[in-house]
C-alpha cells in the first residue's frame, strides 16, 4: 500500500472509491492521512515489530489505516468484523495489539472484548465515538490525526500485516512471516509474485468485492495502490450490484469467490444479458473449491478471463491455472507455481497419481503461528522442510492438482473414505439451491454416514418432496456412497463472507458428546 512517489505523480488520482457512495480519496489524501495514522501509532509508544488491530466493516478509512503500518514496520491484523466480543478478545490478546482501530458499528462488540484485553491502550472510532460507551479508552479517528504531520515518521520502514486462519476447524492462528528491516518503498517477495502472477499494472481498476480483513482482498488492495492504480471497494457484496459496478467504473480487475460466481449465474437471464462486461481484463478466483459446473458456465458467461489459485494465508506454496488450462483440466485448481508438493498418505508416503492423500508444500515463505510453537511444529514436517495445512486432493498425469477436501472433514463410514465437497459441488448448482454442506454424522453400524445440510433459494418450500429431488439428483450424478442419507434445512449456512464454510459449526450439532467421533 505505500505510495510516496504517487502521492506527487498521480496527486489527484482516486486511490480509493468505495462503490455505493462515491466517496473518494485522492494518492495525495491516502498518502497524508496513512502518515498521520503512523505518527499516531509512534504516539502510542508503538515501535518496529509490534502489533496493532483493525476490527471494523469495508470503510474508505480500512486502507490508510493498513497503509500507515506498511510504512512504520508494525504487523497490523485485520480481523473479521462478524466475530462475537470472546473471538474478538482472543485474537486482540493472541496479536498482542495494543492498539485497536474500529467503526461505530462494531465499537460495542469491542468494548465487550476489552473486558478480557487489559494491554489494549485505546481504540480509535471512525464516527462517533460516545455512542453510550463511557470508556475513556476509545477516541475519536478524526480528531486524533487531523493535527498530526502529513510528512513520513522518521524512521520508515516495511511492514506487514499478520492475518488469522478463519478458524474453520479450531482456533484461528495468527500467521506471522519473518520482516526484514527494509524501506517501505520495497516489497516482500511474496507481494511482487502476485503482482506479476495476477498481471496488475499501472491505472488498473480493481473492484473489491470482499471483506477486507481477509488475506486475498487485503494482499489485492494493497498491490493495486502500490502498481498506480484506482481501488473500488463494496461495502459489502451484491450480485446484480457487482455487475453495474463493473460497468460503471470501468473495472479491469477483480478477484472473487466461487460462492459469488453462483449468486450471479442465478440472477435473472436479463440482468445477466445487460451487464456490460467489456473492460473486464482477468477476474481471480480462490478460498473455496468451485464446482466444475459454475466455472464452466462463468467462463462461457465471461470468456477465457478467469485465473484461479490455490494458496494458503501461511503461504507454503501457490497452485495456478488459467481459463485454457482449466479447460484442459476441469476441476483443477493449477499447476505448482511457487514450492514443490507432495500429496502423502496416511503414513507420509507418496500417494500415487489419481489418489488422494493429505497436502504438502516444501515450504516457499517462512511462517510460523504467532504466540503458538505447538501447533507450528504440528503443520511441519519432522525434518522441518515441509508444511501442510491439512487439506486432501491429488495429482493428474500433467500435475495439476485437485481439492478433495480437509482431511478433518473427511467422512469414514464402513471403513469407506468419503470426500464430501464433490457432493457439495454438485447440490450447489441445483438451481433451488443456494448454498449446501455436506458432512459425516454419527452411524451405529458404519461409523458415520453422509449428511447433507441446505439453504434453498428464496421462495423455495422446504418439505419433503424437495428432499426426494435433491436425494434423487445426487443419486443420477455420484456413486451411491457419496450421496446423503438425509438432507436438512437451514434460513443460512454459516459461510464466512470470504467464501470459507463455517462447516464445524453445523457438523458439532449432530455431533454433540458423541465418544465414536472421529472428524477433528
């Protein structure tokens, strides 16, 4: 995110324009005010290395906030804005932030969590920050900063953010890379791989859908600033909306998830004919698997425009394939592009072609678990050589490689191993279907047998004449183990807005204090 040089050459550039309002901010403002954001954390007795967070919705304020620790070698981490006031108090305390940055909308979830976070100094409130809290630890954003320098803090240098998995399957870990002492103006080897990787250039136009505090829109924001170009930011994402906006401003970029892909297929067959599409140049997909099916028809939508990865936050290794390749390899998330993999069974030797076996990456960047040396040598093999952050899939003859599934999620029933995202991928382009999990629960003869959870499309009556359909529609497409022996309901899945299922969730209801569980 550091800009300098643009602040001079592209003064009155949009740097960043959220989508619905308008409301913009100029290379010269996003430069001054991510100085003065700085200058207030050196304030704060903040010094090279330590940590601070943001905890708030998309907000024009997210980037300066993020861009003042680039440029003061401190680790911020963003933290997703949809968590309870105990999560939140956990990833304040597991960070050591010392320092908050919040929205009046989220501010009373926050003073919950700071009954549990004592190191925290002061929060900081985009809008009003007397909003009935009489706590003299939160201040006003605005206020703080309007007084303090626009110039760089005199000792500049690079930072980074230190991000938290999702916590899909346990407690989110923070993610923290080694940082040299570097100028701000350069850039970690990790940042200049998916500049080049995701073709982003000079006056480029990036439409960001997603949440912010999510590692993908983060690491795209930031390159976005940094190549020259002009960011757009929804408050929070819509189908039909996301196509006028890539009109309206003439979109060259963006990256999505494949739950997005599937809202906007099933909008009505005339908005999707009117969208104007034209200036659209590559559209990034990754966070979850994409049903073969939602692809196909995206790129038949689209065009050959369509780039998809497969990376983790910890960064082990990147996977790529573009539109033509995918096409050669349906249902492949790429080919190795950054670290070698290895895909290992059960006892740590190579699974053959074709067959599954637990993810491995020869480790490409330095990471390790903040605050958690435990679960770090758990993801690292003995030899400390390789990382795994336990996702399944295997490799084809040509060495693209294919996502089965967590192996936490893996559903062993009658000593059969089931892989339940191919029945996930397949219940989600039903077209009453708008999103659908799929999971082990408990069996008195097999062990476990296949569940599928649902969240129908609006107006669809949930009875049970829609479970004979749905069960009869698995039944015409997969092999009879692989098909659910029963189907539920639920008005939302838990889906965290960056396209990850909350799956744990929903799976731990049927589990309860069951000894025979065997998922993680």
């Amino acid at each position: 995110m550091y800009v300098d040089k643009f602040a001079v050459e592209k003064a009155n550039q949009a740097a960043v324009i959220m989508a619905e309002t308008g409301e913009t901010l100029t290379y010269q403002e996003f430069d001054q005010r991510s100085n003065q954001v700085a200058h207030l954390l050196r304030s704060e007795g903040l010094k090279r290395l330590d940590h601070y967070a943001v905890f708030m919705e998309n907000s024009i304020y997210y980037p300066e906030i993020c861009g003042a620790g680039e440029r003061s070698g401190l680790y911020y981490t963003c933290i997703n804005s949809y968590l309870t006031a105990d999560e939140l108090a956990y990833i304040i305390n597991n960070s050591e932030s010392q320092i908050v940055f919040t929205s009046t909308d989220k501010c009373h979830t926050l003073k919950a969590a700071l009954a549990q976070c004592p190191n925290v100094k002061h929060c900081y409130v985009i809008g009003d920050s007397d909003k009935g809290l009489n706590d003299d630890r939160f201040k006003p954003y605005q206020k703080a900063i309007e007084d303090l320098p626009t110039t760089p803090v005199s000792d500049e240098s690079l930072g980074t953010s230190m991000l938290y998995s999702s916590g899909t399957t346990g407690r989110p870990k923070g993610i923290l890379r080694p940082l040299e002492e570097l100028p701000p103006s350069d850039s970690l080897p990790m940042m200049t791989f998916l500049k080049n990787l995701w073709q982003y250039r000079e006056n480029m136009i990036y439409l960001s859908p997603a949440p912010l505090y999510h590692s993908a829109p983060q690491a795209a924001v930031g390159l976005t600033l940094r190549a020259g170009g002009t960011v757009i930011i929804m408050e929070k994402f819509d189908a039909a909306k996301y196509l006028d906006y890539v009109s309206q401003y003439a979109v060259t970029h963006s990256q999505l998830v494949p739950t997005m892909f599937s809202r906007m297929l099933k909008l009505p067959a005339d908005v999707k004919a009117s969208a104007d599409l034209s200036s659209l140049e590559i559209a990034i997909h990754a966070a979850a698997p994409c049903p073969a099916k939602v692809k196909q028809d995206m790129i038949n939508w689209w065009g050959p425009i369509i780039h998809e990865y497969y990376g983790a936050t910890e960064g082990l290794g990147f996977t790529a394939c573009n539109s033509e390749e995918w096409l050669a390899h349906k249902g492949s998330v790429g080919r190795v592009i950054m670290g070698d993999i290895a895909i290992l069974d059960e006892d740590g030797n190579p699974s053959p072609k074709g067959k599954p076996g637990e993810i491995w990456f020869k480790t490409a960047n330095a990471f390790s678990y903040f605050n958690d040396d435990e679960k770090t040598q758990e993801v690292t093999s003995t030899d400390g050589t390789m990382s795994t952050v336990g996702d399944v899939g295997y490799l084809d003859d040509d060495g693209f490689l294919y996502l089965t599934d967590r192996a936490t999620f893996m559903i062993i029933s009658g000593g059969v191993n089931i892989y339940p995202q191919e029945t996930e991928d397949l219940l989600i382009t039903h077209p009453k279907i708008a999103d659908a999990a799929v999971f082990g629960v408990p069996n008195e003869d097999f062990g476990e047998e296949v569940k599928a959870v649902i969240q129908t499309m609006p107006e669809i009556d949930e009875n049970e004449d829609l479970v004979l359909e749905l069960m009869a529609f698995c039944a015409a497409n997969l092999s009879p183990q692989k098909c659910p022996r029963s189907i539920d309901f639920e008005a939302e899945l838990p889906r965290l807005p960056t396209g990850k299922l909350y799956k744990r969730l929903l799976r731990d209801r049927y589990w309860g204090d069951n000894k025979n569980k065997i998922l993680g």
